[in-house]
C-alpha cells in the first residue's frame, strides 16, 4: 500500500514538472497555420515571389520563436504525449510548445530556398558570417529528415541556422539627418 501511494505521488511530480516545463516557455501572440510546406502556386513563382513568400514565412516564424516556440525531439515529443494521457484523466493538457508551427515554417522556407536555387535565382545575404541563404540550405538539408525526427543537436542547429537566415535590416537614418534621394 505504501508503495503504491509513493507511486501515485512520484508519477504526481513527474506529471507536474512536465506540465510546467511544455507548457510555460510557449505562449503564441498568434495562431499560426501549420500549413503544407508545398502550395501549387509556389510553380508559378518568379525569383522576386521566391523571396517575399520566403520573408512572410521567415516573419510567422520570428513571431512564433519571439513567443517561445521551439522544436521537440522524438523523446520530448514522446514524453510530452505520454503527460498529455496522464493528464487528461486530470483535464489538463499540454501544448507542443509551438513545434508544429515551428517545422512547418521551417520546411516551407526550406522548400522555397530549393526552389529558388532551382529556377538559379541570387542567393541573399543572412546574419551567419560568410553564409548566404543558398549556402545555409545546403547545410539544412541534411538536418531536415523527411520522415521522423532529427536528433536534438541536429534540431538546435537547424534552429539557429534559420534565426540568421536574414541580413540585419540597414539603421534607419537619424533624426535631423536628411534622408536619401
């Protein structure tokens, strides 16, 4: 008997500390759509549609790690799952954290950079020195598996490969100077 409430208790714990470690970091601003990272109308894009759909789907992502969101590997997803079903019996539940949306924006802009290197458009600069983004791919590619998930030190670089996938915006001119022609 004793044993059993020492059980009860340490699976308690457990399920608490994991409800406060999936569910406090990720709190989304927005409700993005984990879309298909491949739209029919991506075929028809020209070079300069290549980059806007590659900046909208960089924005939704910077929106998404600005709230915290980050990749799970495959045993935090599985932990995170086996939590879910111990605490739906409790009518808690937690969230992914934003993996989801995360490697869904992660793919489609993979996606789009393959696309762009196919159709042989310039390749832009990012904030990963000596890196533009045609470069970062060929280093993404291995780190995005088609089935299954990567491994957690594939995930973290991925992850901080793709926050420098854009160049630091220029300074804005300061005030009382004169603005360009």
């Amino acid at each position: 008997m004793a044993n059993a409430n020492r059980a009860s208790r340490l699976s308690s714990i457990f399920v608490a500390c994991l409800a406060i470690c999936g569910c406090a970091a990720y709190h989304p601003t927005i409700q993005p759509v984990t879309e298909q990272p491949v739209k029919p109308e991506d075929a028809t894009y020209d070079c300069s549609q290549l980059e806007a759909a590659i900046l909208r789907v960089d924005t939704v992502r910077w929106v998404i790690r600005d709230d915290g969101g980050s990749l799970e590997s495959s045993g935090h997803q599985a932990a995170r799952l086996a939590g879910n079903l111990l605490l739906i019996l409790g009518g808690g539940y937690m969230n992914d954290g934003g993996n989801a949306a995360l490697n869904a924006a992660d793919q489609r802009i993979c996606y789009l950079l393959r696309l762009k290197r196919a159709r042989g458009c310039p390749a832009s600069a990012t904030s990963e020195p000596g890196m533009t983004d045609l470069q970062m791919l060929e280093v993404l590619d291995p780190l995005m598996p088609p089935t299954g998930t990567a491994d957690r030190r594939a995930l973290d670089q991925r992850t901080s490969l793709l926050d420098h996938l854009r160049a630091p915006l220029p300074a804005p001119p300061e005030s009382g100077s004169p603005s360009p022609p």
